[in-house]
C-alpha cells in the first residue's frame, strides 16, 4: 500500500511564480494555461488542450489555502464541456513540494493516484504529471508566455 505524502503548510503566495498566461506544446497539439492572480485565500486557473485546431480537453482549477495548505479542486471537461467517462465529480490536488519556482501536487481522486509538478527556469515553465504510482503513465508540456497577441500562434 502506498503512503500519500501530508499536504505541506502553504499559501497561495508561495506560488506566485505560477501567475501568468502560458502556451506550449505537448506529445499532442498545444497546450494554454492561465493562472491568475491570488485574491484573498482564491486563485483560479484554467488548462485548455487543442489538436488539429480544436479544444479538446479543458481543466478548471480552483485553488483555495483556508485549512493551512493550497488545496486545488479541479475539473476536466472534454472539448464540447461534457464529463469526460468516470469523472463526474471534481478532483482534489494537495502542495506536498514546494521551493522558489517549483512546486508539485497530489491526489488520490483518481483511481490510480496522480502527481504533477511544475518548474518554472525563467520564461520557460515545465509540466509534468504523472498518473499512477510508481512507474505511471507521463505527459510533459514546456510552456513559454503567451505574446502579446495571444491570437498570434504562428511560433508553435
């Protein structure tokens, strides 16, 4: 039986690196992440997954720190909004690692378990996730900023 690491003591501040709006590519199409800023003890962020010049998938991230530790409650949703198979209810990620411009969350909501980490080096940003313990399945996204016409995608 694995042992899931404690949520580690943390506030929304302690990621503030994370602020920003991100474009990248992954093993399939491109990827945007928008993460705003802390209000209060809230921060919301958004995951959108294109291929071939479509959505398809979305994340919907609400990150809370009221017990003490960032919590984050996130819901995926295919490209159309609808649920995607087995997951109808929200997820919930814990900071378990957490240093300048890294950080890395768990869960256990998923019926394999599932880890990401995020490192930011400058202007280039790293996602990794994780599915399963402890060889699991893993997608990697490099995220740079979005220019400044975010319409603007020719540089992917």
């Amino acid at each position: 039986m694995n042992t899931l690491p404690l949520p580690l003591p943390s506030t929304l501040q302690d990621i503030s690196f994370m602020v920003g709006t991100w474009h990248g590519r992954g093993a399939e199409g491109w990827v945007e992440e928008i993460w705003g800023q802390p209000t209060g003890s809230n921060l919301t962020a958004i995951f959108r997954h294109h291929l071939d010049g479509k959505v398809i998938r979305f994340e919907l991230v609400a990150l809370n720190d009221e017990k003490g530790f960032v919590e984050a409650t996130v819901r995926f949703f295919n490209g159309d909004l609808s649920d995607p198979a087995g997951q109808r209810e929200p997820c919930r990620f814990f900071l378990h690692e957490l240093s300048e411009n890294s950080m890395s969350l768990f869960t256990d909501d998923l019926s394999e378990g599932a880890y990401v980490k995020y490192q930011r080096d400058g202007d280039t940003l790293r996602s990794v996730m994780t599915i399963g313990e402890p060889c699991g399945e893993q997608f990697t996204f490099k995220f740079h900023p979005a220019p400044k016409n975010s319409h603007d995608l020719s540089y992917f």
